[in-house]
C-alpha cells in the first residue's frame, strides 16, 4: 500500500499542523496517510464554512459593514480591506465554503485567513484552527477506513455507537475538532470517532480530602479513601500519574470525550445492578475543546445532588415529554483537575425495542425517517423544553446534552436530558407555580429573562434543531410546525418574532481577555 503524504490534496501544500499530524501519523498509524491526505480539502472546507459563519453574524468590532449581494457576501473591514465569499445560511451544516477571496486574494484554509487579517489575539486562534483542520482530516480518514462516518446508512444498536460516528464535531463551531495537547496517538486512542476504547484510572483520594455528594458507590470507595475516575490524558498530562494498566475501568468514549460508557461488564459491582445499564462516567480532562477548558469545578460537585433532586421532581410536570437523567454521585479532591460525576445511562429511559439516540448524533444514525418527522421532533422538543423554561429552568439543550427516545418504528417519542451542570434556574418562575426552589445559589441562579432566553434559544433553536435540519429553509419548515402548537406566553412569543440568540463562538475565540459566553444573533424564519 501506497503509504505517502504531500500534504497538497487538491488546494495546495499543508500547514505546519497539518504537516505535523501527518509526521506522527506516518510513525503510529502508517496505513491511514492516504486517507489523511485525501481528507485534507474537505476538512479544510469544513472548518473555513465555520468560520465564515462567524465572520458573517459575530458583533466583530473590525467588521464595519456586511453587504449581501446575488453572488455573495461582502464584509468591509476596518482600514478598508474587502472580504468576500458565498452568501452565508446560518443554518446550514456542512462544508460549503471552499474559497474565500481579501483583495482579491484566495484563501481555502481558515487559519492563513485569520493570519492574513493580522487580527489581535489572532495568532492563538489560527493556530487552534491550524489543529482543528489537520484533527478532522484525521478523524474523517479514521471513519473512512472503519467503514463509517456521518452520513452511514448503518445503524448501530447501543446508544455509544451511534455518537461515535459523530465524525465532524460541533456543527458551527471553527474549532469542531480542535483538540490541543493531544498526540496523534492520544487522539486515535480517546476520539470517540476514532472507536477505541480508553482505560480509566482509579485515583485514590483521602475521604477527608474529599468532597462527596449523592450516592458513591461502595466498589468505589477502599479502607477510608475515595476511587476518583480519572481519564487517562489527564492522568498523564494535568496529575502526572499514569495508573497501572488493567487497573481501571475499560469505557467507550462518548461524543463529548470526556464523559464515558463503562465497557459491558467493566463497571465494578455490575453483578449487582440487575441488569440496569452501568451509569456513564464523566471525567474532568484540562483541555480547551472548542470555547471552554474542560473541567468539574467544585461548585459542580456541591449542586449536583441538589440539581439531580430537583430535575426529577421537574419532571413530573412533563406528562412523560422529559425525562433527567439523575447524578448518581459526584466526587472531588476539592480541586477541578480531579473530579467525576457518575449519571445514568440515557437508555434507562427506553422501553424494550426503542433507541435513545443524541439529537447531535441524528444525521450519523443512518435510521430512515417518515416525511413528517423532522416537524414531529420539532414539535416534542421545542414544546416540551419551552414547557420547562415556563417552569422555571433554561435547559442547554446542545445535540449533546439532548437525546430523543425513537419508537421501534423511529418515530420520536420522548426525550432525555442529561448533563444539569450549567442550567439556569429561575426562582420567580418555580415559585408562581409553586414548585420549590432547591437549595442553591451562584451561576445557576438567575431571574433574568435575556440569559434564561439566551441560555435555551441558544442551545435549542439556533444549535440542536438548526444542526439536526442543515438549512436555513429545513429549519424554519420545522421551527414553524413546533411553533404553531405552542400556548401562548411571552416565551413563545419572542421564539415567534424576534431574532434568535447564538453563541458568538468566533468572537468568543478572538476575546481572550473576555470571560464567559458572548451573543449574537441570526435571522428568524418566523419573524
């Protein structure tokens, strides 16, 4: 077999990146070079569609004018330099944009765009789309050669499965598979799209050193110590240990890599679990993903209980809509960089027969769909979380964290939250319908109705729904079969009327002196 890289595809020589990723390939992982080197102009089209979206709606403060034309989009920026490329849909998913033109100059690739534009804290940000770039290209030329990938007509049964083919990672985001500090290795080893199967590590902690709340198991605990569960990257990278091997817990990576599907068999104790799935694991892993550094902060781990009581009591208003998936248990060293929550399996909430599948992982299934139910799903998900926003909580419904339950037939007909981390919960709401306020306070808590709004339109609308649809047209069809059987309520109404709210994933990316999330908004089809 032909084991060569040119870097070149068919739009020119790689980046440093890309180069890179292909020296490490060629030493670890030789027979995917050729599908690393044919999968280089699609994932740099991938990544440079993302980024293109950014540029076209983000507040930037260097943008001083957008001008939509027949045959593109036009930015005037500061200094008098012109930008072009095809008219954006904010919506769409995909990899459409494959050139852009400054001053009449191409650019295929998104980070020598930003390089170009000499933009403050630039050089940060083109080197993590220089990684996301090289870092899809990989995770497509993995996919290829296991014979799957978004778009597989396949269908896997258990839930894991399906959101390893999740091959492109966040849909709107220029940094979908930005994965910094990760080797080639690491990444073939612990990318969920990759299909290994990582080796969890058990870190002892002292109880009294500990923080614990809800209900840690006891295979979890040793002779007045802790078992934290502690991702292997992590374990090498951020706590400078690495655990014997065959000493840990053998899971499936799921879509959000650090959180985990425990092997069958593998969860200590699972011959007393009665046959009920072994809870997922998610693991604190020190590493900037997409926007965040990823961790389990300590106030995580003192809300979870709290939370996860909470949430099922929420539930009960839902007519079986709903369902949260509890927090069985969350631990820490009272320090983010060694933490794990412990929560159900989504699949605890399927009858025999049904699926419970990510929204962010529908286009990978390969499950055939009636004409209808792309406006049947609307309906359950925007009705019922919008349900949950009257009551008084704004859910981050993202293609992660929100599940569908599909019937036998793959009619959608229910759904499933997981991950309570970073809801947002309104007192003022519980209270006028008489619903109890937990015992909480700091970032979940809040009565105001732009962030509450921002927290669910954001997640729901402009991120889950918009990426399960692919289009501006698709996804305004469904927003409006969804909106037209909402109650009337001022949530409703601004779902209806005004533009909706979106992570300014780019800014976000070009601001780093700026903590915490910044908005922007996209056209509503509604409107």
């Amino acid at each position: 077999m032909d084991h060569r890289y040119d870097g070149r595809g068919r739009h020119g020589a790689g980046s440093p990146a890309e180069d890179a990723v292909a020296g490490e390939l060629a030493s670890v992982r030789p027979a995917l070079l050729p599908g690393y080197g044919a999968a280089l102009p699609g994932a740099r089209a991938a990544v440079l569609t993302r980024l293109w979206r950014g540029l076209t709606i983000d507040p930037l403060p260097w943008v001083v004018r957008r001008e939509d034309g027949a045959d593109g989009t036009e930015l005037l920026l500061a200094g008098g330099a012109r930008l072009r490329g095809p008219r954006c849909d904010p919506f769409a998913t995909g990899a459409y944009v494959t050139a852009v033109r400054l001053d009449g100059r191409e650019f295929r690739d998104a980070a020598a765009l930003v390089r170009a534009l000499g933009l403050p804290a630039g050089s940060g940000f083109a080197a993590e789309l220089d990684h996301s770039t090289a870092s899809l290209a990989l995770s497509l030329a993995s996919a290829a050669a296991r014979g799957g990938g978004s778009g597989a007509r396949d269908a896997y049964g258990a839930g894991w499965e399906w959101e390893q083919r999740v091959v492109d990672g966040h849909p709107y985001h220029p940094n979908c598979r930005s994965r910094p500090g990760f080797s080639v290795a690491e990444q073939l080893a612990y990318g969920p799209e990759h299909g290994g199967v990582v080796e969890l590590g058990l870190a002892a902690v002292p109880a009294d050193e500990s923080l614990v709340t809800g209900d840690w198991p006891d295979a979890l605990r040793d002779a007045g110590r802790i078992l934290v569960p502690v991702h292997p990257w992590q374990a090498e990278h951020v706590l400078k240990s690495v655990p014997e091997p065959g000493s840990g817990i053998a899971a499936h990576p799921l879509m959000s890599l650090r959180t985990l599907a425990p092997a069958a068999g593998a969860w200590p104790g699972a011959e007393a679990s009665g046959g009920r799935p072994a809870p997922h694991v998610k693991t604190a892993l020190s590493s900037r993903l997409t926007s965040s550094v990823r961790d389990i902060s300590v106030y995580s781990v003192e809300t979870a209980a709290a939370v996860s009581e909470f949430a099922g009591a929420l539930a009960e208003r839902l007519d079986g809509r709903l369902q949260f998936t509890r927090t069985l248990g969350a631990a820490t060293a009272r320090t983010p960089d060694l933490a794990a929550v412990l929560r159900e399996a989504p699949e605890v909430y399927a009858a025999p027969g049904e699926r419970v599948v990510p929204v962010g992982a529908l286009a990978a299934t390969g499950l055939p769909r009636s004409p209808g139910w792309t406006a049947e799903f609307a309906r359950l998900a925007v009705g019922a979380c919008l349900r949950v926003l009257d009551l008084g909580v704004a859910l981050e419904a993202h293609g992660q964290n929100l599940l569908v339950v599909l019937s036998p037939s793959g009619a959608p007909v229910r759904l499933v939250y997981r991950d309570l981390a970073d809801v947002r919960i309104s007192p003022a709401r519980l209270a006028r319908h008489g619903l109890a306020v937990p015992p909480l306070s700091g970032r979940l808590v809040t009565d105001d109705v732009t962030t509450l709004r921002r927290k669910l339109f954001g997640a729901l609308l402009a991120g889950a729904l918009a990426g399960a649809t692919g289009s501006a047209e698709a996804f305004g069809e469904a927003l409006e079969a969804a909106s037209a059987e909402l109650p009337d309520s001022a949530d409703a109404l601004a779902l209806r009327t005004r533009p909706l709210p979106t992570k300014a994933l780019t800014l976000m990316r070009l601001s780093p002196g700026t903590p915490g999330d910044q908005w922007t908004t996209v056209p509503n089809p509604l409107a």
